[in-house]
C-alpha cells in the first residue's frame, strides 16, 4: 500500500483498427502523487489521450491495472466508474466540450448539480471561481459567444468547482494562442498550488513542459523519459 | 433535476427543437388529413345511398330482385296497413317497373320509379314533380339524373316517348316531359332511371296502392306479404368495397405512419448524432448512463408533447377551414361511386388516437434508443462523434 494518488501498474492498451490490432500503450508503469503538476509530452500517437483516459476512467485497459487511492478502477461496474469521475476527476479537454445550451455559470455549476448540490448553497462557490478564471462579466453568456480562450477558462473552473483530487486536461492549449495557452497554464498553475489538486495534462507544446513539475516522456505507448 | 435539464436542454436548443417539432407536427396534420379524407370520402358515399335509395332498409315485395327486371311486374304488392301508418318522414313507397324510352329515336332502357310525393325519407331532388296535378294529361312529368341526362343528351323540358306495360300486360306508350334534371349524388338512383310521381305510375299501370318496397327509417318488424332488407344487405356491393378500401386504407395507413415514422426518426436521430460529443461531456462529468438516458428521453417526450400542441394549434384551423370548402373530386363526378363533387374530411377520433399515441411512442423510443446505445459504449467513443454513425 502507498499513498499515492494513482497508480499505473503494467497498463497497455490495444485499440481494434479495422483488421488490424493498434497498441497504444505498452507495460506503463507510474504513480502520481497528490498534488503534482505533470504532464505526458509526446508526438502524436504516442498514447497521451489515451493514458489519460484510462485514469480518467473513461476506457479500460486491456492489460494491467489502474488504482485511485488503492482502490483498482477495473473492478468498479459502469455506475461506480461514473461515480468516480463525479467525485474525484474534473476534465479539461482540447475542445473544452461545453454543454452548449448552458451559459457560463450553468457550465461551472452542473458538476456540482450532478453531486447532489443546491444550487443556492453553491450559487457564491461558482461566482468565486468564475472570479478567479477571470469570467466574471460574462456569467450569462453561453460557449458559443466566448472566445477559445475564454471557454477554456470555464472548462477550467468547471473541472475545478468540485474540488477534485485530479484535473486531467488533455491537450488543453491546443487550441489556443501563445498569449492565451500562457494565460491559461498560469492560471492553472495557480489554481494548482491554491487547491490542491494534482493536475495532469497530455500535451506536446512546449509551453505547458515549462510550467510542469513532472514530465513524463512517451513514444509509440512507452515511456521513455520521466523527470 | 433530471426534468429541469431536460426542460433547459430542449427549451435552449432553439431553431433545432423547433424544426424537430415542426416538421413532427406537419406529419402529425398530413396524417390525420389524409386518413380523414378517406373516412370522409366513404362516410359521404355510404350517407348519399342512404339518403338517396336505402334508408333504414327496405320491406320489399317477396321476390323482387333489383337485377332482375324482367321479374319486376310479377313483384309488386300491395302497401300493407302496417305500413301505410307510418309517418311519411319515416317511409317511403316506390314502384318499380320497366320501360323504354326513346331519345333521339334511339331506344333506352329504363328503370321507371315512382316514388310517393308526400315522403320526405329520401332526400331526392323531386320538388318540380310535386308541383305537377294528380291527373296525367297529354304529357308525364319526369326527373332525370344529371348522369343520365348527360349521357343520353336530355334537359330540362325535352319530351320524348316512354312505353311500357300495364298489370294486364297490355303495352301502353305517351310521351314524357322532362321537368327537372336533378343532381341524384347517388349513380344507383341515376343512370337508367326515370322518377315519376308514384300516383301517376300507378295510374299508367293500374297498380292501385301497389309497391316493390316500402323504405323505412327503422325495422318496425315483422310486415305480412314483405320480406325486409337491411341495411347491410342493400348496400352488400358497396360495403364490400368499403371493406376492401378499408384494407387499402389500412394500407395507405401504414404508407403515412412509415412516413412519418422515418421523418420522425431520421429528425430524432439527427438530433442524438449531433449531441454525441455532449453525451459524452455528461459522462466525462460523472453522469451515470440511466440518468443520461432519462434526460434524452424527458427532452424526447417534451419534442412530442410540443409536437402535440403545434399540430394541434396549427392542424384546427386548417381542419376547421377544410370542413368548410372541402376537397374538390369534380373529375371523379364521371364514376360510379356515390359521392358529391366535393368531399369533407371525416375525423375519428379513435383513429386519431392511435395514430398520435403511435406518434408519441416512436418520438420517444427514438430519444431513447440510440442515447441508450450511446451509453453502454465507452464515455471516449462519443466524446470522439463515433458512438453512432
């Protein structure tokens, strides 16, 4: 037993392409402390996503286990899985998959909706958080009159709010500027060392490899470096 | 919760939930209009032979056969008491008899009937008879079907020669004045049929009080010297076609529900297929797949609902003002089917029901359905667009 927040034991992850068998991930093998600020670097198709993926409990792996706190992520059934990422993962992703319908402060609320919340017991949670990303003069406005760095700011405090023990954010410059990917890596950094949750990104931007304390090297589903 | 999602989900979605209804509701009126015209095409034909030849079934001289008209003098009896009581909106005495007329030098057969003027029964276009004195002098008044007159080239006001036969058998001729030519709505009270006022014909053939039936609003039971046809006997030929239109109808029935069904399902599986990626936010976010699945369903049950109202809001005027003008079948005027040159819808609402009951079923299976294949596959996959294709 150790107090590691998760760890990766002799994971690998074969994808069905057609005829053809895809292996993605290799015998991957790694902890993650509470906390930490990392990231996986690596081309595409080095198995980034996927990892994150597995973590985040949004795929099984096809060999190898995952644990969250020592509890392992492939014996919980569809209904404790979804429960696992409802309490413990807050998601960031490349294309910040906003529920579009909602505006910004109904974005930022529906995780805490999902865990059973009120919205007048958490109505002043969200507007802090909307202050600290930076959205406070746009709280009515919905994803689709937000500019890419603005959305990716609500995708941040959406995975935030809840207060998560893990932010996976995959790729989530991407899709960005300079100015505003390093804006939002500040951000993120900063609400790092405010909250307490350990954040994992996917990425090969160089940019983000600067903020990160933690660097885990991948190619074609192996690691090959972690500093 | 799950309601209040589902309400701001499908309230939000703006132009895309509102073609989605519209398009739902404009199947929804083309259905009903169509399976109410066919009910109002056979309701009106099934009231114009009514109104016009059978009443409520006939008390007919035992033997008489419409399709035997060589038989017809030996098949006329007597109007009995019993029915002689009855109130003459209730009967309706006819004599049937052959004659030949001659058009144009050519020879026409033709069923002559005469009919009491005093019935008000059947709703034929008789008036100009009535205004003709009991006594034949040199001319018979008669009516013609607008069919017949066409067809034969007669109007109003032609005279020509009509021969037939007595009781005794004797053949007697004189000529005829055409009085009216009447819209009979009925093709059996028309083609080859001459209306002739019942106490002249009985005069002409010395039939005193004889009749082939007696039409009568309802069975009075059982009359001496009469056997009575129903209804469903009367009308076998043309019940028989309601019967197999009725097939066709369930047909056609089936045609417009599949329509409808795959308009319906093709928009509710547009929808699901562009909400994919949103789907699979909801289960990145921890959203269990049931909850999800009652979400989609709720909003597919709000799609139907509004459906409902805007089919409703739209499709009562328009049915309100079909029912007024009716639908224009004047190029079906030349066939023998018993109708007016326009026809009503006929709205039932069983029928109805079903259908929008089906409706609603199959907008909300097709929320269901495809959300629900969603969920059971990996959260990546429609975070990815590619849990359906």
């Amino acid at each position: 037993m150790n107090n590691n927040l998760i760890s990766v034991k002799g994971v690998s992850k074969v994808f069905k392409v057609g005829e053809e068998n895809f292996t993605a991930l290799r015998d991957i093998n790694l902890e993650i402390a509470s906390g930490s600020f990392m990231s996986f670097v690596g081309p595409s198709g080095s198995g980034k996503t996927t990892i994150l993926n597995l973590i985040g409990g949004l795929d099984v792996p096809t060999a190898g286990n995952i644990f969250f706190k020592n509890t392992k992520l492939s014996a919980m059934n569809r209904n404790q899985m979804a429960q696992y990422r409802r309490k413990n993962i807050g998601f960031i992703f490349q294309t910040y998959n906003l529920l579009p319908v909602y505006s910004v402060y109904e974005n930022i609320l529906f995780p805490l909706l999902l865990n059973g919340s009120k919205e007048k017991d958490v109505r002043e949670r969200v507007m802090n958080i909307i202050n600290k990303v930076g959205l406070s003069d746009q709280v009515k406005k919905r994803p689709s009159q937000l500019s890419g760095g603005q959305c990716q700011r609500v995708a941040i405090a959406r995975a935030l709010v809840k207060d998560p023990l893990l932010i996976l954010a995959d790729e989530p410059t991407a899709n960005l500027d300079s100015k505003n990917s390093l804006q939002i890596l500040e951000l993120m950094s900063e609400l790092n060392q405010q909250y307490k949750a350990a954040v994992v990104f996917s990425t090969h931007d160089e940019k983000v490899t600067r903020y990160v304390r933690r660097e885990v090297g991948l190619e074609d589903g192996k690691i090959i470096s972690d500093k | 919760m799950n309601w209040s999602i589902a309400k701001k989900n499908f309230s939000r979605q703006g132009l895309r939930a509102s073609l989605n209804v519209l398009v739902t509701a404009l199947s929804i009126i083309a259905l009903i209009f169509m399976l109410s015209l066919l009910n109002g095409f056979q309701a009106q034909a099934t009231k114009n032979v009514v109104n016009t030849d059978v009443g409520g079934g006939h008390y007919r001289a035992p033997g008489f056969d419409i399709l035997s008209p060589t038989e017809w003098e030996d098949h006329t009896v007597k109007t009995p008491e019993i029915l002689m009581q009855l109130d003459n909106k209730d009967k309706a005495e006819v004599l049937v008899l052959q004659g030949q007329l001659y058009p144009n030098r050519r020879l026409y057969p033709v069923q002559i009937r005469g009919i009491s003027m005093e019935q008000s029964l059947l709703k034929l276009p008789l008036n100009n008879l009535k205004t003709f004195p009991k006594n034949i002098d040199d001319l018979i008044p008669v009516v013609v079907g607008a069919k017949m007159a066409k067809k034969s080239h007669l109007q109003k006001g032609d005279t020509l020669t009509l021969k037939w036969r007595d009781k005794s058998g004797a053949v007697d001729a004189k000529d005829v004045l055409i009085v009216d030519v009447g819209d009979m709505l009925n093709p059996r009270v028309d083609e080859g049929v001459l209306w002739l006022r019942l106490d002249h014909l009985r005069f002409m053939t010395d039939r005193k009080r004889e009749v082939s039936w007696v039409a009568v609003q309802n069975y009075i039971g059982p009359v001496p010297e009469f056997e009575f046809h129903p209804v469903e006997l009367l009308m076998a030929d043309l019940l028989a076609l309601w019967r197999q239109d009725r097939i066709n109808s369930k047909i056609l029935w089936a045609i417009l529900m599949t329509l409808v069904c795959i308009s319906v399902f093709n928009t509710q599986m547009l929808n699901i297929f562009k909400r994919q990626k949103e789907i699979g936010t909801l289960m990145a976010l921890g959203m269990d797949s049931n909850r999800i699945v009652k979400i989609f369903t709720l909003e597919g049950c709000l799609a139907a609902v509004w459906a409902l109202v805007v089919a409703l809001l739209l499709g009562l005027p328009f049915f309100i003002w079909f029912q007024g003008v009716g639908f224009d079948v004047s190029h079906l005027s030349e066939s023998t089917l018993p109708i007016r040159e326009t026809i009503y819808p006929n709205y039932q609402l069983m029928e109805i029901i079903y259908s929008l009951v089906i409706v609603f079923i199959l907008i909300v299976a097709s929320s269901w359905l495809p959300v629900k294949k969603i969920t059971r596959l990996d959260p990546t996959m429609a975070l990815r667009g590619r849990a359906i294709k």
